[in-house]
C-alpha cells in the first residue's frame, strides 16, 4: 500500500481542467489539513475542532462600487470513530470577495488502513455550496449577463488520501468532482448568467527533522491548481519544546508569511497561530498585507471500553 500513495497522489493532479472560481487560500495550510483532504478526517487520533479568520488585504478599499478586502471565516472539526473504521469531519465555510458570497458546509468520512508506523486514510466529501452576487453596476442598463441580487445552491462531492505518522504526512484532495452549474439572475429577471464549480486540486507533505532534544524543524509544502492555474506554497516552521513554533512561508507570485503560534495545557490541547502576508507582487492593486488567526482544540484520545473476552484452559473440559 505504501507504493500505491505516490499513484494516488499523481492521479488526483492529472484531472481534466476547465475555468473555475478560485478558493480560499490559507497561510496555516499546515494545520489544516481537513480543508485540504476529506482523508484527514479522524487519522491523528484526537478529536479536533479549528477555527481559521483571514482578513485578506487588510485596508484595501475598491476604487468603485463595493468591493474591499476578502475575509475568510473557516471552522471544522473532525474525530476518530472506531466503529466505521475510520474518522468523520465537517468543515464550514463562509468566504467573502467583493460582491460574492460563498457559503459551505461540507461533511467527509475517512477510512483508515494502518500501513507501518503511520496511517492511510481514503476520504469522501458530500458539500453544499451557496454563492451569492450582489449588485453590480453594469456597463449597460440592464445587462443580461450581469447577476443583480441573486444566489444559488448546489450539492457536490470531493474526494482525497491522506498518510500520516510521527515523523512524516502526505496528502491531496479534488473538490467540485460534479462541476456543478450555479446560475444568477440580472435585473430584470430575464435572463441568467452561470459560473461552474471546476475542479481544484491540493496536494501536500511534511517532514519532521529533531535538530536538537528541544527543537524540530518542519519543512512543508503546498501544490495547487484551480483548473487554469498551478502555484505553491513552501515553507518551514521551527517548533520548541512541542509548544512553541516560528515559521515562514512562500507562496508563489503572491506573498511571503511569517508564522508564529504556541500550545497551551495539557498535552498541547489548545493551538493558537498568527500569519502575517506581506505582498510581494502587484502590490499596486493589492493592499500590502494579510492577516490570519489560527485556534483549536485537540480532545484525548478516545478511549475503547469494549473489552475482548479471555480465553483460559480453566474453562475448556472434556468428558
């Protein structure tokens, strides 16, 4: 099974293209791994539950008509289950560009396969997706292809795989395997415009170096394509103690970050993070930079109580 991960993971970014609307996009990428993969779902063990707020562009102001920065609300949460062999997770989404509004609730099940000292998680994803436009002011009085008000809802599936131990993790996920079509009405009432929910594609990995007793550098990496277009993320972070971490990250022809967090209570159960973007390209029509705060809990592992019979000789006879 090992062997087949490298397969899967090529698999997922050899799918069919098209033109697509672009997702969010985190600098905690490296916490995050059930918006990643629905595969995540349950596979450190631990029950979870995550927050993410990202203020993108922080004080960048449209030159016309609303506008502003894209702020991202993220909050999931995922747990072992132990019956269906496996983990279940749910992740909610509210994503805020301009005129548009993205709403997602989306609930994944990971089944779990025990390949060495790590484990291998195969996900699927049901989402629901409503988008909504605005009001925009159109070029012409009463342009048919220009949404006024108006939203849409569609169901759609996503699928991953997902590996993880103490030292190393990979994964990936696909959303949008329906390509589902969401459809706005303009002003009059008319006439629709429609925008399709293509693929996106994510595929990730981690490894963690001991440099000392005290100190573990994590190296992590990022690979996206929105059906037009590829880009990365690359990083590392440094974690002391297990409790305190510094990090930074690159995200290509975008920004670079700086990471910093700490784990509080008993067995790191609460994480905090904060991300700070600065804007490397383009900067003229961007604001020069990003927030994002980062905060979960981390449950113990739940406990099994169903114990299994013993077996004694003393109770095997025969006449």
């Amino acid at each position: 099974m090992r062997k087949l991960l490298p397969i899967v993971l090529l698999l997922l970014l050899c799918q069919p293209f098209a033109k697509a609307q672009q997702q969010p996009q985190f600098s905690h990428y490296g916490f995050n791994g059930l918006y990643i993969s629905p595969a995540y779902a349950g596979i450190t063990n631990r029950p979870e539950v995550m927050s993410l707020f990202r203020y993108q562009w922080l004080g960048y102001n449209a030159s016309f008509d609303d506008g502003g920065s894209p702020q991202t609300l993220l909050i999931s949460a995922h747990t072992p289950v132990h019956f269906l062999k496996g983990g279940l997770g749910i992740n909610l989404l509210r994503d805020q560009i301009a005129n548009t509004t993205v709403t997602n609730a989306a609930l994944s099940y990971s089944f779990h396969i025990n390949i060495g000292e790590g484990k291998l998680g195969v996900g699927v994803q049901g989402n629901i997706n409503n988008y909504k436009k605005g009001s925009y002011r159109a070029r012409q009085d009463n342009d048919p292809h220009v949404p006024f008000n108006s939203s849409d809802t569609k169901y759609d599936l996503g699928a991953g795989v997902w590996y993880e131990s103490s030292t190393f993790y990979a994964g990936g996920g696909v959303t949008n395997l329906l390509k589902s079509k969401y459809e706005f009405e303009d002003v009059t009432g008319d006439s629709v415009g429609t925008v399709l929910g293509e693929h996106h594609i994510y595929v990730t990995g981690g490894y963690n170096f001991p440099l000392t007793r005290d100190v573990t550098l994590t190296p992590t990496v990022l690979l996206k394509h929105d059906t037009e277009t590829f880009s990365f993320d690359a990083g590392a972070r440094a974690t002391f103690l297990e409790k305190y971490w510094l990090g930074l990250n690159y995200r290509h022809q975008e920004a670079v970050s700086a990471l910093v967090g700490i784990s509080l209570f008993e067995g790191n159960a609460l994480r905090v993070g904060y991300a700070f973007d600065f804007t490397t390209l383009n900067r003229y029509a961007k604001a020069p930079s990003s927030h994002e705060v980062m905060m979960s809990y981390r449950l113990p592992e739940p406990v099994v109580r169903f114990r299994p019979p013993v077996r004694t000789p003393r109770y095997y006879f025969s006449r």
